[in-house]
C-alpha cells in the first residue's frame, strides 16, 4: 500500500507532526463526508481505536434522505449507532485550500468485533489489495481518467435555476484546445498546482470535446491509494471551483443530448 510522503508511522510521530495544529480534518469514503476533530481528541482517537461515527452515514443518500427500506447496519431499532472509525495514519496530508489543515482518512470498523465491515467500500478495496498480495503474490495498481463538465455557476445561481440549464464555463467543442484554458487560466492552473499539494498526483490535464468539459489523469499507484485519490480529487475539484465561481459535475450526462468526451 502506498503512504503519503511525511506520513507518521508511529504514535510519537504524530505527536510531532501535529506540534503546531490545533484541529484535524478526517473523512469517511462513498459519499465524502467528515469532520473536524480538536487535535487532543483526534490524538486520543489515534493512539486507542478510532473513534465513534454514526452509522447513518450508510443509511442515506446523497441527499440526506433515510432510505426507504432500513439496513442492517443502520436503522432506527438501533439508534443508528456509532460505528468504530479507525483513523488510517498512511492518508496524511494537508488541506493547501483551508489553511493546510491536517486531513486523515478513516475506515469503519465493528465497535464489537473490531472486525472491518463489509459495507465500508475503502475497508472492501484494502481487502481485495491484500488478499491479492496474500494469496497471488501481487500488488494490483490500478490508474483513473476522469472527463467532467464545468458550470460557470455557484451554489445559489444553480438551485435557483432548479439546477436546469446551467451555463458551461466555455462553449462549443474544443478538445485540447491551447487557447480554451485561457478563459479561465487562473481556475485550470489551481486544479493541477493544489492536487500535487493535496499529495494526488496528476498525470495529465487538458479540455477535452465538449462545452466545459476537462480531462484530468490521475497518476497510477496502488489500487487502496487509487481509490483514496479517485474520492479526493473530487473534492479537490469542487473546493476549487467555489473559490472561482464554477460547479464541477462528475455526472456521466448531464445534458440529454452531449457527453463528456469522444465517444
């Protein structure tokens, strides 16, 4: 498995690489959601076995919204119980965009059992990654592409339109276009400068065929790190675009009639 560069491997370690901070920032994977924690708390968190998280987190949508038909794992018979959220000390690295505040990823784990759990996708990849080392002798590695529609629109502009006919950040079809990324060079620039401070590296980033549409690589690594990478410059991407005024979309089709591309 790969591990940021400056990643603590031990407790003492940690201590030391936080000496200056005073809260930490930690996520969970699927949909991206977290918190920050104040650096005594995270601390503790670290040095015993994580720390508790609702389990509601695998029983709602992107939305929110409770499902209709309640989990195993999560549903009101159980309060929607605290899961163990074990803090993974190889995800170090700083947010560049909010102050270069320390951020971890977590993987969930059975508050009893201590065991991982089936249903937490980061936990699923780690197992696969080591069952292939375990039992076929390789480290799968593995690389992702992504092709995404940029809206010159914000939060507020893009609910007030119902989120119906949002404006492209550039018309028309210019793939690879040299001139293209000069409309919004202060925006492009960022994405590809902060992934590398955001320790997710980039292979390659241009425009791609489409109105709005970037392609962005991300360099090849192992398969857990890949994932880790993939969830991230999502949220990388998005944190940017507020600061300039643009909503990325990782939809597949956004509108009816194009798609992100050459098909």
């Amino acid at each position: 498995m790969a591990t940021t560069t400056g990643s603590p491997k031990t407790h003492s370690e940690l201590v030391e690489l936080l000496q200056g901070d005073t809260k930490v920032k930690v996520a969970v994977d699927g949909v991206l959601r977290g918190k920050f924690l104040s650096k005594e708390k995270f601390l503790s968190a670290a040095k015993t076995d994580g720390f508790g998280f609702c389990s509601v987190v695998f029983g709602w949508d992107m939305h929110d919204q409770v499902y209709s038909q309640e989990l195993l794992i999560s549903n009101k018979r159980n309060g929607y119980r605290d899961l163990l959220a074990w803090i993974d000390l190889s995800t170090y690295r700083r947010i560049p965009w909010e102050n270069n505040v320390p951020f971890f990823l977590v993987t969930f784990r059975d508050p009893d059992s201590k065991n991982a759990l089936a249903v937490d996708p980061r936990g699923v990849v780690a197992r696969a990654e080591k069952r292939a080392h375990q039992e076929l002798g390789y480290s799968p590695y593995a690389g992702v592409e992504y092709e995404y529609f940029n809206f010159k629109e914000t939060p507020d502009s893009a609910a007030g339109k119902g989120f119906v006919g949002l404006n492209p950040l550039t018309p028309g079809m210019h793939g690879y276009s040299m001139l293209r990324t000069q409309l919004n060079n202060e925006y492009f620039q960022d994405l590809m400068d902060k992934a590398l401070d955001f320790s997710v590296n980039v292979e390659g980033h241009h425009t791609e065929t489409g109105p709005g549409v970037y392609e962005t690589a991300l360099a090849y690594t192992t398969a857990l790190r890949m994932a880790d990478n993939a969830i991230l410059f999502k949220y990388l991407a998005k944190s940017i675009g507020m600061k300039h005024g643009v909503i990325p979309s990782f939809m597949a089709k956004p509108w009816g009639n194009a798609v992100a591309g050459m098909e």
